[in-house]
C-alpha cells in the first residue's frame, strides 16, 4: 500500500514475480495469493516477438496432467523489448524549472525519479548496454550485456512494465486515466468515509500531460 501525497491510499493493482529461480516455490506462492494479484513471469531475449507480453499459460497441474482450476498462470515478457523502452525514455529531453513554471509538460513516459534514490540503485538502472554481436554463421544480431554484475533495478523496472502491461494500462481510455486522477484529487475517501481502492493505479506508470486511447507504442 502506497499513500499519495493527497492522502489517498494506492494499492498494486499487478504484481509481476520471476520465476527464474525456484520456480515451483513461486508458483505456489502465486497461486496462493490469487491470479487477480500476481503474474508469474519469465523473461526471454530477443527483438523479434509480436508482443512484449504473451499468456498466461498454465503451469499448475496434477500428476496425471490436467490443469489445476485455481493454479499459477506464468506470462513470457520479452525483456530486450521493455529494456529498450526504458533507455528510450530515460533519454527524453527535460523541461527545466523554468520551463515547467511556464507550463512545459514532461514528455510522455518520462521516468522520474525520486530525490533519495541512491547512486548504487541508479547503476543498477542502467547496468546494461545494448550491442551487436555475430552469430557463428556470421549474421548480427543485437543483445542485452551486463557492464555490471548487479542489475536489479532493471530488472524490477521491466517486470513492474510487464505488469503494467498485463493489467492493461497501455490500453486504458483517456476518460480511465481522468478517472484515477480524480481519485487521487481529494483525500483519498469516498462518499463513505473509506479509503477508495485506486486499484488501477500502478506505480511504475506515470501518468503524461496528454494520453491518446491507442495500442502501445513498445516497437516505436
């Protein structure tokens, strides 16, 4: 649970987890906590998917093979794709103070940042460089690197993008985004006194000055 800075209450509406490592652990885990809630993920490589995020797919089953009704659901996110959007974006121009003071927006999907975060944490962000590299057959390709050994923080941002994705919000109409705003004007209370759910919201997504109702630009 986050509290805005108008008091409002925001929960997660998706939360992605990796499967990479222990994965029956993370699919009980998941399954436990409801698919409404958590989306097992699994990360591939590659440039040349239609969709940056493909499922779910069943990954619970018995013995005998048959599907568990109430088991985990594992989604593919192709990891280069989010990666190159997030280097795309932390690559807009910035308005600067004084700019904004005259009205000047962020570009959409600017990526901002709070002031504490740590120097270790913003390394991790951009631990990674984009290369071409030659097949033995001899034809390029391009591929992720590590300049670094810990990523975390990328990772967890294109995970947190793939949630994004998966509840939808690169599809939300302008008048969904003008309705979350809305809840998070006020106090953060409804005409009862209790906390408005905000389930929509999603804090890896910042909402831009101007939002168009169309597919996802993720290829652009």
């Amino acid at each position: 649970m986050h509290t805005h800075a108008n008091g409002a209450r925001l929960r997660l509406a998706k939360l992605a987890i990796d499967t990479g490592y222990e994965a029956p652990a993370v699919y009980a885990w998941s399954r436990r906590q409801g698919v409404a809630q958590v989306a097992p993920v699994k990360g591939v490589e590659g440039f040349n998917r239609s969709s940056p995020v493909s499922g779910p797919t069943y990954v619970d089953v018995t013995d005998a093979g048959k599907r568990l009704r109430r088991g985990a659901r594992l989604w593919t996110v192709a990891v280069s794709t989010f990666k190159a959007e997030t280097y795309r974006h932390l690559g807009l121009p910035r308005p600067t103070k004084e700019e904004q003071a005259d009205g000047v927006q962020h570009p959409p999907g600017t990526v901002h940042l709070p002031d504490w975060v740590e120097s270790e944490w913003l390394k991790q962000l951009v631990a990674e460089e984009l290369v071409t590299v030659r097949t033995k057959r001899g034809f390029a390709r391009l591929e992720w690197q590590k300049l670094r050994e810990r990523n975390e923080a990328l990772d967890c941002r294109v995970y947190a993008r793939a949630a994004a994705w998966i509840v939808g919000a690169d599809r939300w109409s302008e008048a969904r985004w003008a309705d979350l705003e809305a809840q998070v004007a006020g106090d953060g209370k409804d005409d009862g006194g209790h906390d408005k759910a905000a389930a929509g919201s999603i804090r890896a997504v910042r909402r831009p000055a101007r939002r168009r109702s169309v597919a996802s630009n993720y290829m652009r």
